[in-house]
C-alpha cells in the first residue's frame, strides 16, 4: 500500500507538488499521469525518500522510505532517466546493490534473466541503448523481490515489443498481489496497464479514477460520410442526438450508437456511404484535463 | 557497515578509473624515483629518506580517485539507486570513505614497495649508504601509508561536499599549488600547518634545500591534522549530502 498525503515540494517560490494525495492498492496498477514538468518524478522522489517534502508526506506500508527495515526488499524503484556508471557492466552494477543489500549475488543473474538481458550482461553499460538500459534498471528494481513498484516512466525508450513485454510483466505483478505504481507522460501506454489512473498538471490532482471510469467520461463517437449530410443532421437533431458537421458530406454524432444513426437514415432513405465508430481516445481525454498543448512547448 | 564498504569496493574495481589511476600512480612513482636518482645528490639520510618516500605522488592520486569515487555517483545518476539501498545516507559516505582508504593503503604500499625495489639497489651501486635508523625507516613507511590511506577518505569527504567531480579536483589543485604557497608566503606559520606542509611532514623526514615549506610539524601531530582534515571534509560532506535533495 502506498500513500501519499497532502504532499507538497516547493524549489524557492517554484511549487512543483501542490498538496497531493491518493493512494495505491495492493493487486493493482496505477498509472500516475501528467505531461512533462507535470510534478510526477518530484512526487516518486519524495516517496522515495530522495527528496525532502516541504509539506505533508507519503508512505509506503504506513512507513517512510527512510523508515523501512530492508528498502529494496520490501520497494523496487526505478528512478527516471540512466543511472549507470558507463564503464560498469550490467551484472557488475546489480553485483554492487546486491552486495550493499545483503541479496545473494544469484539474484543479480536472476533478474538479468527476467528482463532479457542475461547474454549481455557482462557487457559495459556504455554500449546498451536506451530500452536496454531501462530493462536493466527494471532489473535493479526486482533485486530484492519486492511487494511494492515504483517506475518512474518505465516505457521511456522500449520499442513497441518491449511496451507489450512490459504491460504483460506489469499486470503479472500486480495479478500475484504487488503494489504497482508507474508513471508516464503518455496516456495509451496506460490504457491496457493500469487499473487505476491518477492524472497530476502543475503538481495538482485533476483526476483519480478508474481506467473504465475515464473511459466512459471520453464517450464514443461516430463518424459518419453522406452525400446528404445537412439533412442527416437535422433528423438526427430531431431524434435528440447531438450531430456536427465535420466538414463536407462529414459528420460527428457523440452518444448513439452506429445503428441507430443508420436506421434513422434507412427510414428517410439518406445513403450513407461511410460510418466508423471512433472511441474518443484515452489521450483525448488526458489532453482535455491538461489543458490545451499549445500551452506548453512539448 | 562491512556490506557497504565490500559493495564500495565492488564498485572501485569494476571500472577502468581505478587502474587507470593506479597505473598512473605507479608510473608517476617509477619516473619520480628514476629522476631523483639519476640527477640527485644525496649528501644527508633526509635526502635518501625523500627518494624512499614516494607516497607523496601517489597520494595526490588518491585523493582525486574519492574525489571521483563519490562525486561520480552524482555525475552518472547512480547516488539514486545508492541511497534508495541506503536511506541512511551517512552510511554511504562513511563506507565509501572507508574503501577508499583501504584502497589507498593498498596504493601507497605498492608505491613504497616499488619506489624501494627501485632504489635501494641503485643507491647502493651508486656507493650511497643508508643509514636510516628503523623508527626513521618506519616512519616514512607508516608515514606514507597513513597519508595514502587518509587521502582516499578526504577525496571522498571532498566529493561529498563539491558533487561536481571536475569542481572537486580543481578545488584540490589550487588548494595544494596556489593557495597553500600563496598564503604560507604571506603567512609563514600557515605553511607548516596547511594540507601541502601536513603531508610533507607526514612523508619525510625535514625539508629538503628548494622546498616551499622550511619547517614541519612533528609526525604526531602532522598525523593528527592530516585525520582531522579528513574528518572534517568527510563530515561536512555528510550534513550536505544529507540535506540536498537528490534529484
């Protein structure tokens, strides 16, 4: 169980966690979301212990990071970006944690094992590139065996395979009962991972909800193509479905369903030469709640 | 304690800056040695004692290897997963300042042994007699150990305190060859007193003609502000370390 209460993390007049809190359970996944800048890493820093909050605090099995008996038995983290020393060989990097944690030198060859990266491991850590150094560091997270994750943009620099490898690994962790807490700027990664979405801008909450719950609040639309498309619409709006034009012989109906807008059409003899169910995508949704991108130079 | 200094030292020996530097340490020792050989006199036991005592070149080294050793965490983002092992992060510097005197020890005493392997043979075909008495003997031998050893835990307290590795060495080459003579010019007691006068009392016997310091402290106590300066970066760094967020 992870918690976080109240956090808050000031740098001078710079507020980068404003009074945040939400909770994580064990036998899920929570996909901790924002945009770049949003305030994620500064809030897995401070539940790491590796940042000092300037208000409230955060805690994992009710205790401090600081606080826990053997940290990376009991949490894996992984902390964003590349944390090797170039010339250290993988196996040599987790030897080195292994040794300060007191975890057999065995387990280094395990997770190696996991993560993909058993043939490569003797290698120095300078000619992996970036998907293999974040499966390394996921391996750095597993040492100790932990009931609890914590990866702070996991996904960063995988290929298509490896996001696939890492959602299925993801939910098997959360599936054996593991507490599993991972942030990313990108919402789909999410979609079929997380059970649970929290989405932080500017350091504040916007939104704690299920992914299902966040689903239904993006709603489905339907795209339609006709040659008669004025006329269609104007039926529609009859029938009290909400149509807009999409630009010519195009448009978008939001709540109802392809068949009905087709029988609508059927009973007036409209053809319709195109009609697609677009599901507003999770990302839509995300972007709504972070504001507009123009915002922000990402 | 002893998990984290094995993993300190776990971590030393599996890049190449640890022999990249004891190699150079080494060479510096055989060239030093060749050339006071070939070009010195040797009209006093002090100045035998001087080419007998070649800690002094390797400790410099040392210290940039802590230097390195800790400011290095930093450079490549590794102090992270460090402290997320430790949360007791004094712990870290601790064990870290102990392996790096370990490995310092074990610098200075291949320095020693070699720079004698060197030139004992060659004093004595070039007719010199060393007459040093066996407390002079041990003393630059357990004086050169103690410097290299203690070195090691400075550049780690120092590494600690700075961060920034290339800051860090830049901080130790002007203390030692800018300021050190710069105020012992203008204030003559600093000189015997300063991080460079501490050293050449802790590897010698006396100044040598040409030296920049004309006195030394006694060995006692050139060891007991060698360790206190240690232990003061070494502390320093660690009230730092504690306090600043890593991020």
């Amino acid at each position: 169980m992870i918690a976080v209460q109240s956090l808050t993390k000031r740098f001078g007049s710079t507020i980068a966690v404003d009074d945040l809190s939400f909770e994580v359970r064990p036998g899920t996944v929570l996909g901790f979301l924002g945009p770049n800048g949003a305030g994620k890493t500064t809030t897995l820093r401070a539940l790491l212990g590796l940042a000092a909050p300037s208000a409230g605090f955060a805690t994992i099995d009710g205790r401090r990071y600081r606080d826990l008996q053997e940290p990376i038995r009991t949490v894996g983290a992984m902390l964003e970006g590349v944390a090797f020393h170039p010339g250290r060989s993988a196996r040599n990097h987790l030897r080195a944690l292994s040794v300060a944690a007191g975890i057999p030198a065995t387990r280094a060859a395990e997770v190696l094992q996991l993560v993909g990266l058993a043939e490569v491991a003797d290698k120095r850590v300078k000619t992996y590139s970036l998907g293999m150094r974040q499966r390394l560091a996921l391996a750095a997270a597993l040492l100790g065996d932990p009931a609890v994750l914590v990866l702070d943009e996991p996904a960063n620099g995988l290929d298509p395979l490896g996001i696939r490898w890492l959602r299925d690994f993801l939910r098997a962790q959360a599936a054996d009962g593991r507490t599993v807490l991972v942030s990313s700027h990108v919402l789909s990664e999410m979609a079929q991972t997380a059970d649970e979405v929290v989405v932080i801008d500017h350091g504040r909450l916007i939104a704690d909800a299920t992914v299902a719950e966040l689903t239904r609040r993006a709603g489905a639309a339907v795209r339609v193509r006709s040659p008669d498309a004025a006329r269609l619409a104007e039926l529609l709006a009859a029938a009290n479905l909400a149509a807009e034009s999409a630009g010519p012989e195009r448009l978008t109906v939001r709540g109802a369903p392809s068949s009905a807008i087709g029988q609508i059409a059927a009973e007036h003899g409209i053809a319709i030469h195109e009609m697609t169910d677009e599901a507003r995508t999770l990302e839509d949704v995300f972007l709504e709640l972070t504001g507009p991108p123009g915002g922000r130079p990402q | 304690m002893s998990r984290l200094v094995a993993a300190e030292l776990l971590k030393l020996r599996t890049t190449r800056t640890f022999v990249v530097i004891v190699a150079v340490s080494l060479g510096l020792v055989a060239l030093a040695s060749v050339l006071a050989l070939a070009l010195g006199h040797f009209e006093s036991q002090v100045d035998v004692a001087s080419v007998l005592s070649n800690s002094g070149s390797a400790g410099l080294l040392i210290l940039i290897l802590g230097v390195i050793g800790m400011a290095g965490e930093y450079r490549h983002g590794t102090i992270g997963p460090t402290f997320l092992v430790t949360p007791a992060r004094w712990r870290v510097v601790v064990a870290k300042a102990a392996a790096y005197a370990l490995a310092g020890l074990a610098v200075g005493l291949a320095a020693t042994l070699l720079g004698a392997v060197i030139a004992l043979p060659w004093l004595s075909a070039k007719g010199v007699d060393v007459s040093l008495s066996g407390a002079d003997l041990s003393r630059i031998f357990f004086g050169g150990l103690l410097y290299s050893a203690v070195s090691g835990a400075m550049g780690v307290g120092l590494g600690a305190l700075m961060r920034n590795q290339i800051a860090a060495v830049v901080v130790v080459f002007v203390v030692l060859f800018i300021a050190d003579p710069l105020v012992s010019g203008a204030f003559s007691d600093y000189g015997k007193y300063s991080p460079s006068g501490v050293s050449l009392a802790l590897t010698t016997l006396g100044a040598q003609d040409g030296a920049p310091f004309e006195e030394i402290v006694p060995f006692w106590a050139a060891a007991l502000l060698y360790c206190g300066y240690a232990a003061s970066l070494v502390g320093s760094g660690i009230l730092l370390v504690t306090r600043r967020d890593v991020l």
